[in-house]
C-alpha cells in the first residue's frame, strides 16, 4: 500500500434536526402494529 492509504479515513456529515425523534416514532408504530397483528393470531 501506498503513504497515502495508510491512514483511515472518516466520513462525517452535519445530524439533520428531528431525525432521531421521527425513527423512535415509526419503531414504536412498527412494534404495535407487530404487536396488534400478534394478538389478533391468538
């Protein structure tokens, strides 16, 4: 390997504002569904 790709390299980006709020909602949407759908197999 050559100096230049000895080194790692990072990629970053800029957090986009409300993201992590939005993903939390739909996994919980996602689990009552699932869960919905469970009780009604019962």
């Amino acid at each position: 390997m050559t100096k230049e790709h000895d080194e790692l390299m990072e990629l970053t980006h800029e957090e986009v504002p409300g993201y992590r709020k939005i993903f939390f909602f739909l996994i919980i949407c996602a689990s009552i569904y699932l869960a919905v759908i469970l009780a009604s197999t019962l």
